[in-house]
C-alpha cells in the first residue's frame, strides 16, 4: 500500500518491502517589514511569505526488502537536475505546487560483509518552489 511520494519516489508498506519516512516536517514562515517612526511605536507591515520546507528522514534497509544505494541515487538525481516534484502524503498533498531538493545526508548504518550498505537513513530537505 503505497502512503505517500516524493515525486516518483514511493512510501510504501507491503509482505515484501517496507519503504517509509521516519519523520516529516513542515515548516513556513512569514516576512514582516519593520517602519521606525519618529517618537512613536515601530509598525509592522506584512510583505509576504517565504517558501515552506519540508524535512523527511527515510529508512532504507535491505533487510525490509529496500535497495539503500539505488533509492538514494534516484533522490539524488532530483536533487542535482533541479527537478520540481509533488510532495504527497496519504491523500493530502503539500505545498502550492512542487517541491525541489535543496539538501540530502545519506548516513549508513549497517553493512554486509563486503563492505555494501544494508541500511542507511537519508535526510531530505526540499523547499516550495513557485
């Protein structure tokens, strides 16, 4: 059963695999001008909004049926193209419009004997792109 994407990135849970984030994080703010008035309060004005992020950390194991390396790589070449994608999770869908991949950490934890990667958690940041 697939919970979510990040553009063509499946969450998903099922018998043979289990792919999902660990933790999601969704964070906005708002951009204020300051006007200094002579013998007077300063008055705030609201100048717009900055473009929402997202942060997710990911589980990837080959123990749940999970490529570490190849799911990486496919963020990764998002992240290096610039490609917008949808940011969804279970029916809502986040943001105005697309998302970009402005940072990743890829942080292994478990290895086989030979030295490859069994399980690492990645680190997505995207940002709301217009």
């Amino acid at each position: 059963m697939v919970i979510g994407c990040i553009g063509a990135v499946p969450f998903y849970v099922s018998s043979e695999a289990v792919k999902t984030f660990e933790t999601f994080q969704l964070s906005s703010s708002a951009r204020y001008a300051t006007h200094q008035l002579a013998y007077g309060n300063t008055l705030l004005e609201f100048t717009g909004t900055d473009p929402s992020q997202v942060q997710i950390e990911i589980l990837l194991s080959a123990y749940l049926g999970v490529s570490p390396a190849a799911e990486y790589s496919q963020l990764e070449a998002y992240e290096f193209n610039g490609i917008a994608v949808p940011v969804v999770m279970g029916d809502c869908a986040y943001g105005r419009w697309r998302w970009v991949i402005t940072g990743l950490t890829y942080r292994p934890e478990h290895y086989d004997k030979y030295g490859n990667v069994t399980s690492a958690k990645v680190s997505v940041t995207l940002k709301e792109y217009m």
